[in-house]
C-alpha cells in the first residue's frame, strides 16, 4: 500500500525546491502522523475485487496471439502484477496519482534508473491501452503519466584500433567467427542466440534472422565474417542445428545452442585480453551502424539492416562521434 507520508513525500519533492526546508518539513509531518491512526477509505470499506484478475489474462492471451514473445509477456505479467502488488487496489480502480506514486517510490526507495522506470511505465501503458480500446475502464491513467527524463549518455562504438585489438585478442575460431558475425550483420544477441545454420545462405552471403515483433529482415555477412565463418563451420563435428554452440565440459556432454549469457561472458572476455573495456555484444551493433554512416551508407538503409521500424531509433543508435563532426566542419564550412 502506498502509505500517505510516501504521498507527501512526493507532493514536497515537487513543490519545495530548497532541500533543507523540504526535509525540514517531511520531519515535521512524520511527526504530526505520529499522533494520528490513519486508514485508507476503501479498505475497510469495499471488499476487494479480483475480477480484474481476469481482464489481465485476457490481456496477455491477446497479446500472445499478436504475436508477442515469451521474453515480452514475461516482462508485461511481471511489470504488472507489480502494479497491483505496491498499489493493492484492482488494476480498473488505479489512477496516474498512484502510478506517479509507484514511479517516484521505485526510484527514490528501490534504485530504479530512468531506464528501469520506463520500461514499468511502457508495459502498463500497453496494458491500459488496450484495456481502454475495449472499454473495460473508463479512463486511461497513463494518458497523464509522463516518461521519466534521465541523463543521456552518447553510446560509443569500438574504435578502428579497439576493433584491430579485439580481433587480435580472439583465441579460437569460434571467438573470431562471432566477433566478424556481430560486427557485419549488426544483429542483436537474441537474434543470433536463436538463428540455426538452416538461415545461412552462404552462396548469396547473408542469413535471415528474426528480429523484434516476430519480424524476418536479411542480414549480410563481408568478406571476414564469410572467412571465419566457414572456418569455424568447417571444424564442427556436431549435429547441432543452432548457427553457435557451446563447448561441452567433457567428451560425453550433449552439444547444445550457445545462450545470450555464453555470448555475453565470451565477449567480454576477448574485451578483457584485448584491454577494451565496455565489451558486449550490442556496442558490435552500434558500431556497425555508425561505421556505415560514417562511410556513406543511407539513414534508411541502415534502418533496414538494424530492423528498426522508427528512423529516429537509428538516428540514437548511430551518432556521429566528435572527431568525425570536427573533420566535417573543416571540410564544409572551411
């Protein structure tokens, strides 16, 4: 329950600007509460409903038959019953002032970035959204909660030599293989946890993958990611369908797809031998979205090659880094 100092707490936060007199009077007012035995004026009163339990399967019953992913309706079934969970009233009686509440209380109490904040609020406007689009509430809370600014941070791609570096810090085939994969194809790790060798189009050299919202796009492998790659396929015994698998602990282990956390951890580790900090498999993605910028390659066709339906999301992706705009004004406006 959000309990009623929670509700000060936040009312002050945005209406006394001087933090010494803001903690001078939340003191003040736990004080006063101290004298008082306060109960919220439905709980005593009306029986808790659950039938907005039901409302919240049908909910994720339509968005599995959208088409949503299992890693999607985990995240909206979590996010949710959070909700439900920290406010303690039907999901049909929940107002913005209480979604406010959660948001300020996650963030002040529980170490919620903006980031984290924002991904909450995007699941439950899906939620109210389409329960509004089928009148099952008369008004959309979320319509009045605005997103959570945060501090904007440029995402820097690998630099030609931090590249040269990590390349030269691969050990084994299958290292090298993955590193030219993700740096040619810009694909992200989940696409390519689950692609399988029946994707590969070697001859025409690319590979179909399946990126957000179940969608198919081609991606294209250069001439690296064609060599390594052929190597690394040409030295497997398996019978593993995925396109990289994991290395067994011993002879008689059974040969198993390679998982985003076994690509995650060996990346990271070629960034530790190279000396690259920061290493993971989204900045090869932001790499190769900047390098083709930087060389001339079209904002729309690298929208296609990343999958993103917004071109602004490219845009985020992509920024120019400050030694290309410095050379760029030099060259045009010398």
């Amino acid at each position: 329950m959000l309990d009623i100092y929670s509700r000060v707490q936040l009312l002050a936060g945005q209406t006394i600007d001087d933090r010494m007199k803001r903690d001078e009077f939340l003191r003040n007012f736990s004080l006063i509460l101290k004298d008082y035995a306060i109960t919220e004026q439905t709980g005593a009163i009306v029986p808790y409903d659950h039938s907005d339990i039901e409302l919240f399967k049908t909910f994720l019953g339509v968005k599995a038959v959208e088409g949503c992913t299992r890693g999607t309706l985990r995240a909206y079934s979590t996010g949710i019953r959070m909700l439900r969970r920290m406010i303690e009233k039907p999901l049909t009686k929940i107002t913005a002032n209480d979604i406010r509440c959660v948001l300020a209380i996650g963030i002040a109490r529980n170490g919620w970035t903006a980031v984290n904040a924002n991904n909450y609020r995007r699941q439950w406007s899906a939620f109210f959204t389409w329960a509004f689009n089928e009148k099952q509430i008369e008004d959309n809370p979320m319509i009045h909660v605005k997103p959570i600014k945060g501090e904007k941070h440029v995402r820097m791609p690998f630099s030609e030599e931090e590249m040269e570096r990590l390349r030269n810090a691969c050990r084994t085939i299958r290292e090298r293989a993955m590193l030219e994969f993700f740096f040619s194809t810009a694909c992200r790790v989940a696409e390519v946890a689950t692609l399988n060798l029946s994707a590969l189009n070697l001859p025409e050299q690319c590979a179909k993958v399946m990126g957000k919202g179940r969608k198919e796009r081609l991606v294209y492998l250069n001439a690296k990611a064609m060599l390594y790659l052929k190597q690394y396929l040409n030295s497997r015994t398996d019978n593993c369908p995925a396109l990289f698998v994991g290395t067994p602990n011993n002879s008689k282990k059974k040969i198993v797809p390679l998982k985003i956390s076994g690509f995650e951890i060996i990346l990271r580790e070629i960034g530790k031998r190279a000396g690259v900090h920061h290493v993971h498999p989204h900045r090869f993605r932001h790499t190769a979205a900047t390098y083709a910028l930087r060389r001339g390659m079209p904002i729309e066709q690298v929208q296609q090659m990343l999958g993103h339906e917004k071109i602004e999301t490219t845009l985020i992706y992509a920024k120019i880094n400050t030694a290309s705009l410095k050379a760029n004004h030099a060259k045009f406006l010398n």
